[in-house]
C-alpha cells in the first residue's frame, strides 16, 4: 500500500500541474500543443487574402477547359440547341411537345460516323429498356421493369424527331430526363439511330404479317 501511494502521489500532481492553469493565463489557451500543423491548418480563407499570388487572392478562376460537374464538353451544335433554347422554345409541357415535334428537326448530316455514335450511346443509354432492336423487351422490361412500347407500335413507328428530343430533353411517362447524361449532338445521333430501327422495326412486322396471310 506504501509503495503504491509512494507512485500514486507523484502522477496525481503532475496531472493537477499540467491540468491548472495560473489566473494570469490566457483562460481559452488550450496549453501546450503538439504537432499544431494537425489541427492549425495553414490553409487561406476562401475569399482571404493570399500573399502567394500576385493579386492576393485566394479564390482562383478554374484552369483553361475545366468541365463544371454535371456538364459534358460541348460543340458548336450544342451551344445552338442549348437548354435554354429548348426551354425558352419548347417548354416540358404537352404543347412544347408538340411544338418541337412540329417545329424541332435534326441538324445532323447523317452519314457512317455519326450513326456509329448513336448506336453507340443508344446502347449504353436506351438499350436496356427499349430493348437492342427497339422492340421494348431490355433487361430492364425482362425484370419486370416498365415496358416501353416498341418502335413498330402505332405510338412510335411515326414519331416526329422534334418529340424524340424533347423527350430525350424533359423525359416522357416512365423514361426520366437524359439532359445531364447526353449534349444534343449525342441525343441527335442517337434519334437518327433509333429513326433506322422505327423503319427496321416497321419493315420486320410488316413482312411478318404477309407472311400470316399467306
């Protein structure tokens, strides 16, 4: 028990000494700190000034071909059918729908390229409900997802391009917007696409309902 106290006695004051501190202390000091670089950042304030830069500021302009987050790099077509555009001229209602499927037409050329991409991004975005030939029967419709109607349908088989977009841009019924997945030259690629699987569609059901009534 002696040698016990013997120990406990000197610990004890030298957590009392190292726990006190005098009056004429700064009362909010946090004592002594070891490795302050831990918790004392050297970092600048964002709007503070920063004697590194010339200018003393610390905000900085993003470097030269920064993407904003969210945003895909756009082309000259792009910055023509802008969502602004889309917005100011064909709004996501019924009426801007059947405006833009009046009014909206693709300024693409089509040509190999071009078809390529949209198959491309039609099977990285679209395929999986609508299915590789347009036929509404993806992955997703064979888990029981929400089946899409085909291509070859009443609904689709003549659907104006200009609604294509807009659908793309708003979505339509269950498919949800792809505006932030896709710029609009990647959306019109992917409608001339899926205009070749409407006619593939429209040949292949026609050609199977006269060979029924043969």
């Amino acid at each position: 028990m002696k040698k016990f106290i013997l120990y406990l006695a000197p610990a004890v004051a030298l957590f009392t000494a190292a726990s006190c501190s005098s009056p004429s202390e700064d009362a909010k000091s946090t004592g002594t700190e070891y490795m302050p670089d831990m918790y004392r950042g050297p970092a600048y304030e964002t709007y503070g000034i920063n004697p590194v830069y010339g200018d003393s500021m610390s905000s900085r302009l993003p470097v030269n071909g920064t993407v904003a987050r969210g945003n895909a790099v756009y082309t000259d077509l792009d910055r023509q059918m802008s969502h602004d555009y889309m917005v100011a001229n064909y709004p996501g209602t019924p009426e801007g729908y059947e405006a833009a499927g009046s009014m909206l037409k693709n300024p693409i050329a089509g040509s190999a390229e071009s078809m390529a991409e949209g198959k491309r991004l039609f099977e990285n975005y679209c395929l999986m409900c609508h299915g590789a030939t347009g036929m509404g029967d993806g992955p997703v419709v064979q888990r029981n997802g929400p089946k899409p109607p085909a291509y070859s349908s009443e609904q689709l088989k003549n659907l104006p391009e200009g609604k294509m977009y807009h659908s793309i841009h708003y979505g339509k019924n269950m498919m949800g917007s792809h505006a932030s997945q896709l710029t609009a030259t990647q959306r019109w690629m992917i409608i001339q696409y899926v205009q070749t699987l409407q006619q593939g569609a429209t040949t292949a059901a026609a050609d199977t309902a006269a060979a029924a009534k043969m």
